[in-house]
C-alpha cells in the first residue's frame, strides 16, 4: 500500500521543481524500428491528453539501452516545448521474468542441499578425528587386556571404513549438485543479461495554448542490436539462373521485446558525423581476397580480383551472437559508399534474447551465366561459378551465402561486393560431372648433367571431361616455378596454347567442352642450376594434424 503514497510524492516533487501543474505519465507504442548493422533506432508513439499551461509528459518504459544524447521528440497541436530530460526508472523496473524465478528458487534449494551435505562431511570430520585421539589413547594404556585392544581395534576399523564410505558418498553427492549449481548460475546469468528488469523514461516539458489531445512522436537510438546478411543461392540447372535469397539476421539485446514490429534494414551509419565530408586518394590494389568455395578460399592461384582501397569504403561488424558482451563470431562487411534501405514486407517479433532471427529481405530470380574453375595441381575437383551481372543494383553487401544446387545443400561460399567490375563471381561448390585430373608423365621426366649445371624435366598431362549433356566452359589453371636468381633457370618446354603470365609463373586455358567431350593438356617444363647447389622442386602443401 505504500507504492501508490511513493510515487503521489514523486510526482508531487516534479511539479514543484518544475513548477507544473500537470504531469502525465504515459507508455507508447512502437511505430517502427529502423535496425542498422550496428545499432538500432526505436521510434514511438503516444496519445495523451495535456491541460492549459504547462505540462510535464513522463513517456515510460523505454529500453535501459537508450542513449539519451540520440533522444528526438516531435509533439503535435499548438504548444511550446521547451525541455526534454532522459533519466534512468528503477522504481517502475520490468517485471521478474518467471523463468528467472524459477531458476532462483531451484538454486537456493540446490544451496541448501549443499550446505546440508557439507554439515553432514563435517560430522564425519570431527568423528574420525575422536577416533583417531581415541585410538592413540587406548594404545598408550598398558592395562587393557589382548581382548580389549582386539576389540577396540575390530571397532574403530569398522567404524572408520563406514565414515570413509559415507564421506565418499557425501563428496560424489556435492559434486552432483555443485555441478547443477554451476548450470543454473549460467542460465540465470544468460537470462539476466536478456532481461534487465530496469527502464528509462523521457520526461517532455511543454506548454500547452489550451486543454488538448496531442500525438508524442518519440525516436531514440540503441546499440545493443544490429544486423547482417545472409544468402541462399538456389540453382536447378546450368542452362538456367539462379534464384538468390537476400536474408538479414536480426538481433535485439535492448532489453525490450519486439513484438509484431514494422523493420527497416539499413547499411547507413546512424553514428554519422554531420560534418561535410572530404575526399581522400582512391587507390587500387589487387584483391587478397580470393573466390571463395564451399570449403573456403582457394589459394593465391584463384583469379585476381581488384580491390578498391578507397578510404571512404567504409567497415562494420556484425556479432552473429547478438549485442554486448556476447563474443560471438563477428563478419566484416565492405560497404558501398550510397546507404540502402529495406522495408521489410510484414512485420516480425524479435524477442530480446541476443539470438539472431532471420528476416527476409528479398527474393529475386537473376540471369547468370556459368563457368567452370579448376587448378587440378591442387585439387581434383572442378567448381562451378556463377557470372552475376549487373548486381550493384541488388544493394547486396559482404556476407556468407548458403548454396543450394536443387535441394541438396553443397556448401558454404562469400558474397565478395569489393569489386569495381560489372559481373560478380559466385562459387557454387564442386560439380562432381566436370573430372579434371592431373598425371605426371615419367617418360618425359629426366635429370642430366650439362658442363657444371644440372638439368631437370617435367611432364605432366591434364585431362579435362565433361560428363554433362550440356556444354561447359571451365577455366584451367597450373604453374612452372619462378626464379628468384640467376643461376637458377626456367623453361616452358609445352604448354599447349595456354598463356603463361611470365611474373607469377601461373599457366591459364580457358576451353569450350560439348558434352561427353575430354581434352587433353600438357605441361612441360625444365629448371637448370648449378649442380653442387640444392634446390627443393617440390612444393608441399601443409596440413595440421592431430595427435594422439
């Protein structure tokens, strides 16, 4: 019953301190909620009714996450606002989340057994140690008589084998429920971080020309939410497109469920600065960031893609675990220099739990063409690339795509948007029906001596099979070493019309395969050097492996 008399006395203090005559606490709704790769926007609604003269509107309830340096407020009719105060409500806090309770009341049980059973050790204890003075009491007493001491022995060994028992019982038993305390104190910290029961609430001054009902429009900004990309590229057939999934996962740690909410994406910084921006060099650099497969990338012998190291492309990170403090994995993301917004279709609910929820964004069917990708020095199989023209229309940013050849799941690949060309590059996995296979030829392999230099050479012959009832195009890469001295020479005997970049030493055939067709190539080529020297002609690939 005191409640009610506590807050009558706040509210009576507010109007004395700001000499009002009304003060109208009021919830609002969420009218919509723009989310940002890092951050959010909240933006609120309330009706209320105001009284001539001055008014205070206390808009409660709003997430503990607010910061109050982002708060806007917009206030309709014929009224003067004239301040606007944020300020932290434990005294309207959230309700206690029943799991929460749940999990409190089970671990004061669980401490309560402990405790118990740690009474129980103790009794133990103090027993064995009675019987072990006891013990040296009755050996230091030479008038007991043999069948004294034989029973008196018979006792104590009875006895403490039965306390050794039941202590050993009692330490297993601890343990059992130490480790259900541990469990319940991670659910209870893991609930807690989710539902902080504390709130804000923005307190609008204003004056008011005479008795009105008014329209409070509220907007705030919160970084404990955010979102990323996710695909899902979706191919029936190489004589046909591609069908891409534009995806975003959403996470809300605002302490604040979102509930049957309208959502907007957005790539925008909401952290802008308002200063005019300024132009930097744009530079031009090859891309590190090689095409990537359903098994990650392949190595620096995949096609160079050209990077723009423009120092206005800007970063972000996505925590796919969802918000503060959560270390989950965080995904970098390159984005345009021109913001895109998605408004989302329908409304969803994200509750706030840190989880990301998936929200769909788009879903278009596109034009691609398609061609293969193979270095059959490195492995066996043929991938299966997808052209994408025209796709900066697509608003598409950095982000991992699940790929999908029918409905069989072949993989994992990366949406790379760091290209300055028309046709993005989307790998879609091995395709099994292209074989490309590599065979050193051990008749062209020899070693002699000429004058003081030692000549070696190599043979190898790639086959390339098409066992599609389609024609395929399929790009074939290999190498010939690269000296890095003068002693040391090279020479492409056979590369069978390929062209050969003379600085990488990288070997490329772009071939036309009708179905059921193979082709056959060869790669031959000698080194010379000194022979009292060493040189190591065979690169080995590295691998961890795990010991036992």
């Amino acid at each position: 019953m005191k409640r009610p008399l506590l807050l009558i006395g706040i509210n009576l203090m507010v109007q004395i301190a700001f000499g009002q005559g009304n003060v109208v606490n009021t919830d609002s709704e969420i009218e919509k909620i723009t989310v940002y790769l890092n951050g959010a926007e909240m933006k609120r609604i309330a009706k209320v009714d105001l009284k001539k003269g001055k008014n205070s509107i206390v808009m409660t309830g709003l997430s503990n996450q607010a910061q109050p340096n982002s708060v806007q407020v917009g206030v309709s009719g014929d009224i003067e606002m004239f301040g606007v105060a944020t300020k932290n409500d434990f005294l309207n806090a959230g309700e206690l989340v029943p799991r929460i309770k749940v999990i409190k009341d089970s671990l004061d049980l669980v401490r309560k057994d402990i405790k118990n059973v740690d009474n129980q050790i103790d009794g133990y204890r103090i027993e064995k140690e009675m019987l072990t003075e006891n013990k040296k009491m009755v050996g230091n007493n030479s008038s007991i008589t043999v069948a004294e001491l034989d029973k008196a022995t018979t006792f104590f060994r009875k006895r403490v084998w039965e306390i050794n028992e039941g202590w050993t019982n009692l330490d297993r038993k601890r343990n059992e429920m130490a480790l259900i305390q541990n469990k319940l104190n991670a659910q209870l910290r893991d609930l807690n971080a989710k539902n902080n029961p504390s709130r804000k609430n923005v307190t609008i001054e204003v004056e008011s020309e005479r008795d009105q009902k008014v329209e409070v429009r509220l907007r705030y900004l919160v970084g404990t939410a955010g979102w990323g990309p996710a695909y899902d590229i979706i191919a029936d057939d190489t004589s046909e497109g591609i069908m891409l999934k534009y995806n975003g996962k959403v996470f809300n740690n605002t302490g604040l469920d979102w509930n049957d909410v309208d959502l907007v994406l957005s790539t925008a910084d909401p952290y802008q600065s308002a200063t005019a921006p300024v132009l930097t060099t744009w530079h031009l650099d090859f891309n590190t960031n090689n095409l990537a497969t359903s098994q990650g990338f392949l190595n620096q012998l995949g096609r160079d893609n050209v990077r723009m190291e423009d120092d206005m492309e800007e970063m972000a990170t996505f925590d796919a675990d969802g918000g503060g403090g959560g270390g989950g994995t965080q995904l970098t993301v390159s984005l345009a220099e021109l913001s895109a917004e998605f408004e989302i279709d329908r409304k969803y609910t994200i509750p706030s739990d840190r989880k990301s929820y998936q929200v769909k964004i788009s879903e278009q069917d596109l034009k691609t063409s398609f061609e293969h990708f193979a270095v059959p020095k490195m492995d066996k199989d043929a991938f299966l690339i997808a052209k994408l023209s025209n796709w900066e229309a697509l608003d598409l940013i950095d982000g991992p795509a699940n790929i999908y050849y029918g409905d069989t799941f072949i993989g994992e690949s990366l949406i790379n948007t760091r290209s300055i060309s028309d046709t993005m590059d989307i790998s879609l996995g091995r395709d099994k029906q292209v074989i490309v296979t590599r065979v050193r030829q051990e008749d062209f392999t020899s070693k002699k001596f000429i004058g003081s230099n030692k000549k070696e050479q190599f043979g190898f012959e790639i086959s390339v099979k098409n066992n599609r009832n389609i024609p395929v195009s399929i790009e074939v890469k290999d190498q010939i070493p690269v000296s890095k001295v003068d002693d040391i020479s090279v020479d492409a005997i056979d590369i069978s019309g390929g062209k050969l970049d003379e600085k990488t030493g990288i070997i490329t055939w772009n071939l036309e395969l009708q179905p059921r067709q193979t082709r056959k190539l060869r790669l031959a080529f000698s080194v010379k050097y000194p022979k009292n020297s060493n040189v190591n002609l065979k690169r080995q690939r590295v691998r961890n492996a795990r010991y036992f």
